[in-house]
C-alpha cells in the first residue's frame, strides 16, 4: 500500500466516490424507512452538505445553513430524482450526483487543504472532551482521527499505546478521570480491540444501526491516506449493511495502563528500538 500523500485529482476522486455511495445508502435507506423523509435522510445520516460550496466553512462547520437557497434548491432537485427513481437506485445514484457534482468540485481545493479535523487534538490521534469549569470528569470521552496521515495509526504498534498513556495523564491531572470511554464503529474492528484490556471487551454495547452522518458510523470508508475504502464500500453496495457498526465501552486507566505498558515493554529493549513519536503534534 502506498504511503503517498494523496494528491488533489485522489481527492476528487475520493469526494465523488463517497458521495455516490452516500447516495445509495439514502435510496437504500429511503426504502427501507418509507415514513422517514428524503431531506432528514440527507440532513442526518449523510455527510454531503460538508462538502459542498454550500458550506462556507471548514470540513466541520459550526453553522449548518440547511434553510439557504441553495441548499434547499439541491435537496428539492434529489427529491425529484427519488420520485423518478423510486425503484431504480442506479438512476437515483447517477442523477443524485449530476446533481452534486458540480457544487462539489466548487469547493475541492479548500475541501483538500482543510486540515481543521486535527484541530484540538491533544494526543496525537487522540482528543479528550474538554469541560471547561468542572475539576473532576470521573469518565473522560474521547475520540479518534489519523495524525499519522498518509500513514495508519495501526502502522507502529507503540504509536496508539502513547496515545492513551498521554490521554490518561492529562486527564487524570486535569480533571482526575479514572475511566475513558468512547463509541465508534472501531469498537467492532478486530485489530482495534486488541489495544484493550478484558475489560473493554466485557464492557461493549450492542451495535448502533442508527445510522448517522458523523465519522463514527462513516470513518470505515476512508483509508489511511484519505481515499475511500473500497473493501467497506463494496461490502455497503453488496449487503445494504456497514461493515462495522458503532459500539460503546469504557474501562479503568489501571487496566489500559497496563495494557498498554505490555504493548510498550518491546520498546523499551534495546534489541527492539521503536520509533520516536512525540505525543501531541502528530509527528
């Protein structure tokens, strides 16, 4: 697998694809929840909005401007391409792109040097909620993106251990947490668990089939280097389902820590040096 940052022509390809197949989760969807209406499908439980020109603002905006006219006049265009296509997802998918495409293409280069989804990332491919008042947050959420991108945060095993060490240092003195938790579509990956001790696994929830737009039910089609995942985008196409659903659990710092100082004790060999990685700016 190349290692190679994308270059602006990938990411457009990238754009287009995740966008056709937003599509045909929304046909599959629409048909599968007849009382639920396009546009709350669109809103909700697709990220398309965000990468539009409609967005006027980074990849993640604080306004969502649902009730401008152009975003409106978009909704109500797909909203005739369902009437027409309502048994044909194919043709949906064609002309609900026709439909996007151009508006897309407007925001592409700003789209390709957002680089806002690392903001407020304190531990590297880690952030913790901050709760700003409060002095003690006994569990302490937190959340996952790729600082090591072009790179897979799973690439050096040492490199998620320091993460969560770092994580649980600073929260402990901050807030004097004792737990951390999260829910992601992670939580149903094999090679993700295995950073947890038993507890994490005794503590996971059922899956959430509630599909929404954020990256926790949609993170699973992006790869290391930001282009899509076709392995999970086909699996989508071929079975209407995710392949990996989000799941919550949540453990104590004792049993992470420990988890992850056994992760770390091969490094600390000099027969089995691992890398420098400072916790912090992604490097």
């Amino acid at each position: 697998m190349s290692h190679a940052p994308k270059s602006l022509q990938e990411h457009r390809e990238y754009l287009h694809e995740i966008v056709k197949l937003m599509l045909f989760f929304t046909w599959r969807w629409k048909a599968a929840h007849l009382e639920e209406p396009l546009r709350d499908i669109l809103r909700k439980r697709v990220d398309i909005y965000r990468k539009t020109s409609v967005n006027t603002g980074p990849l993640n905006p604080a306004e969502l401007r649902f009730d401008s006219p152009e975003w409106l006049n978009l909704e109500a265009e797909l909203e005739a391409a369902h009437q027409k296509f309502r048994t044909d997802p194919n043709g949906f998918e064609r002309r609900g792109f026709d439909i996007f495409k151009v508006t897309i293409d407007e925001r592409l280069e700003r789209d390709f040097n957002d680089r806002s989804g690392l903001a407020g990332y304190q531990c590297g491919s880690l952030r913790f909620d901050e709760h700003e008042g409060k002095d003690e947050v006994p569990v302490i959420g937190f959340h996952i993106a790729n600082a090591r991108a072009p790179s897979s945060i799973f690439d050096d095993p040492a490199y998620l251990p320091r993460c969560f060490m770092d994580l649980m240092d600073q929260t402990e003195r901050k807030y004097h947490s004792s737990r951390l938790g999260t829910s992601t579509w992670l939580n149903s990956a094999p090679r993700w668990l295995e950073l947890f001790p038993q507890e994490w696994l005794d503590n996971l929830g059922p899956e959430s089939k509630d599909v929404q737009w954020h990256y926790g039910f949609w993170g699973q089609f992006i790869s290391s280097r930001g282009t899509l995942n076709h392995k999970a985008a086909e699996h989508l196409r071929r079975t209407g389902e995710l392949l990996f659903y989000p799941r919550k659990s949540n453990c104590s710092f004792a049993a992470m820590r420990e988890k992850c100082a056994a992760a770390l004790a091969p490094c600390r060999s000099a027969d089995a040096p691992c890398g420098h990685i400072r916790i912090g700016d992604g490097s």
